[in-house]
C-alpha cells in the first residue's frame, strides 16, 4: 500500500481509503459480523483511512440511517486510535430520502453524536455533507453557519481538520476559490465516465487543500451488479451499461477492477475511497489495485463509454 500527504496537513494517508458507505447498506444488505470483519481486513492490509456518515444506513438496515457509523466505531474500536485516519460528515441526517440541515446548533448536536457512535474523542476530518443538494438552497447556510460550526469544532478539538464533500463542479469551483478549507471530498468524477475532478486539481494544489476522491465504481454504475436503486439513470444509461458488461465478458475482464485501475492512475490524486461490505471484494479491490494497469483495455472500455462521458447525474433528487 501507498502512502500520501493530503494537502496541507499532517496526514499520510493510504492511496486506497475504505468508504463504509456498503457497510450501512447503501448498496445491498450488509452482515454486521462479516462488515466489521472486512473493516479489520481493511487495516490488515495497509488501509488507514476511513469515511462514513451519520446518513449511511436505510431505514430498514440494522441501526437505521446512523448503521455505517455504528458498525465502523464497533470495528475500530480495538485498533489504537493514533494509526488510522478517520473522516464523517454532518449537515445531512438521512440519504433516503435526503434531510439536510446545516443550522450551527445541527453540525455541533450531529459531531457530538457522531463522536459517541464511532468510539472517538476526535475525529481527523469533518466534511459538510453534500452542500449542494436540492439545487442548491442549503448552500449559503452550509457555507456560514455549517462552516462556523466546525471552525469551533476545531478550536476546541474535537475535529483536526475541516472539508466539504460535494458533486457539483460549479459549487465546488466556486468553494475553491472563496473558503479556506483543509480538505475536500469530491465524488464521482474521476471514473471511467468522468474526468472533471482533473480541472479542479490545479486550484486544489494552489490552495495546498487536501484531496479525497470518492466512488471509482461510479456509486454502483461500473459494477456487475449494476446501480443501487436509488441511481438516476435512464433506460439509455443502462443500455450503454448492458453493452459495455457485454464486452468485458466476452474478454474476460472485470469492469471493476479497469474502473479501480484507472481511479488510481492518476499521483496528483493522494487517496480513491471505494466501498464494499465483504471480504472478499476487499481482497479483490486492494489485488487489482497492486496488478499492473491494463491500459489498452481501459482505452477501450472509456470508448464504448463515451455516451455517458462527463453526464451530470442529479443525485441531489430523490424518487421513493
């Protein structure tokens, strides 16, 4: 495993970071037993940083939308707290559907609570959890009260260092420029569909941000399985999906491990945070990830999906 500096902290973090977003059941139902199991394995294998949410669990998962939490603290509570770097988020309180709250007194309640969850007296870094949702008209009381919050937060220690994490490429140009952060969580744009995470790297080094990206899978759409129920993609979508499986088995390669391979091809990206529930794919993940890069087949593979190149998926709707 390779390690990193992440931006201007003093964090060395592993190329490959452990999203416990599966281990809440965002994707498909998660074992408690074989979760925790996983995150150990995780560690095992050089893995030190972990992310979650106080909104990774569906109602019906084992503790509700606070399930990823639960489930990472009770995984790391035995690993000595100095050797792994661990992230959550506040400002939204369930993913499905979404409620957002970014209010000062909200940020402040949900760390308290998050701190008790995940069996920590701090956490490394805090990210205002997507700021742009619901076209936008939660961002100017993230970006005030949600981002005094945590400055508090971090004066008193409770959290070393504070983020955002977001989608949009207009919020996050705009964040960029404007707000002294420490570090910023970007998802879903440097994949085998999307390439805009490399126009931001450029304003997040010159502002010696730290960089995390998130989803090489594409949230579930770059993967066998296909998307979780909750994606926004067209018939046409999965159509182009359908033909792209299509032809990875016919040459007998895995669309994940190209969609890994190429997240982590590119050194100005410090850590790629991907997700899953078992040990097995964790395994699987971190071994395709230490096989060398099989770059004509990843030409290929981005050809047949040009269609969905760059498209801009509205996760910020919500259809129940």
């Amino acid at each position: 495993m390779k390690y990193n500096t992440l931006g201007n902290t003093t964090i060395q973090i592993s190329e490959l970071g452990f999203g416990a977003s599966a281990i809440g059941g965002m994707f498909n139902k998660a074992e408690t037993a074989e979760a925790i199991k996983t995150v150990h394995l995780a560690f095992d294998r050089g893995i030190n940083y972990f992310d979650t949410s106080p909104a990774y669990g569906r109602m019906n998962s084992a503790y509700g939308p606070t399930t990823s939490e639960i489930i990472l603290g009770k995984a790391l509570k035995g690993i000595k707290r100095s050797e792994y770097t661990l992230s959550t988020k506040a400002g939204k309180t369930s993913s499905l559907p979404p409620h957002l709250n970014f209010r000062y007194n909200a940020i402040i309640n949900s760390v308290e609570s998050s701190l008790k969850r995940l069996h920590t007296e701090y956490i490394d870094i805090l990210f205002l959890h997507d700021i742009e949702y619901d076209k936008g008209k939660h961002l100017d009381t993230a970006l005030n009260e949600g981002l005094q919050a945590l400055r508090e937060l971090k004066k008193t220690g409770k959290i070393k260092y504070i983020g955002i994490s977001c989608y949009s490429i207009e919020v996050l140009n705009k964040v960029i420029q404007n707000y002294d952060l420490d570090v910023l969580l970007v998802h879903n744009h440097y994949t085998l569909i999307n390439n805009q995470l490399l126009t931001l790297i450029p304003k997040i080094k010159e502002k010696g941000i730290g960089l995390v990206s998130a989803s090489p899978f594409a949230s579930g759409l770059l993967t066998n399985q296909g998307p979780p129920d909750w994606y926004p993609t067209s018939k046409k979508d999965l159509d182009i999906m359908a033909k792209t499986l299509n032809f990875c088995e016919k040459n007998k390669v895995q669309i994940e491990k190209l969609a890994i391979q190429y997240a982590l091809s590119n050194p100005e990206i410090p850590t790629t945070l991907f997700s899953c529930n078992q040990q097995s794919h964790l395994n699987q993940n971190i071994n395709w990830s230490e096989e060398p890069t099989n770059s004509i087949m990843i030409k290929n593979l981005c050809g047949l999906l040009k269609p969905l190149q760059n498209k801009d998926f509205d996760f910020g709707a919500y259809n129940d």
